[in-house]
C-alpha cells in the first residue's frame, strides 16, 4: 500500500514559482506518478505525468511553464511550477499508478 503527502503549496503573486514535493511511503514498486489539480467548482484534471523512466506528459495548459521530475531513490516526485497564473489556483494532488492519492495542498496565484 502506498501512502502519498505532498508539501509546497502556498499563495505566490502572477509570474512567481513554487515547487510542490510529493514523498511516497510503503511497500510497493511505483511505474507512473502524476499531479492533478482541482479547482473549485471543476473536475479534477491532469497536470503532468512521469514513468519510472522519467517519460513526461504534460497539460498543455502549463507545457513550457512546469516541469516534473521524480527521484527514485527517494520516493519522491516533484513539480516545479514558474511563470504561474491566476488560472493555476487549485488544490494539487499526487497520484501513484493511477490509483493511491494524496491529501493535496492548495496552490494560490494571486495578487
């Protein structure tokens, strides 16, 4: 079973950056992580996917400004977020082979 708890949320102005950590937990052998997001009112949608062997998918909503990345030895998943906008206000989830979630942690862009 795998226990998912993201960090790195928080309120950024238009145009600033924040990394979002995601650290798995368990006895289990993980191929495909992933961030999605929330908004009030809106479906969760997917942000940005990474395979074991660091192949990438990406929204193209934040194709060119986000950036994920995993390191295996850790664990641990990341999304570095810049040039971010007041459409990016969500909450973020992690996701693990498509099945574990996280508990989220909310992104705010505004000024």
């Amino acid at each position: 079973q795998v226990h998912l708890v993201e960090s790195g949320g928080g309120l950024v102005q238009p145009g600033g950056s924040l990394r979002l950590s995601c650290a798995a937990s368990g006895s289990f052998s993980i191929y495909v992580m992933g961030w999605y997001r929330q908004a009030p009112g809106k479906q969760r949608e997917l942000v940005a996917v990474i395979t074991r062997d660091e192949i990438t998918t990406y929204a193209n909503s934040v194709k060119g400004r986000f950036t994920i990345s995993r390191d295996n030895a850790k664990n641990t998943m990341y999304l570095q977020m810049n040039s971010l906008k007041p459409e990016d206000t969500a909450v973020y989830y992690c996701n693990a082979n498509g099945a574990a979630w996280g508990q989220g942690t909310q992104v705010t862009v505004s000024s």
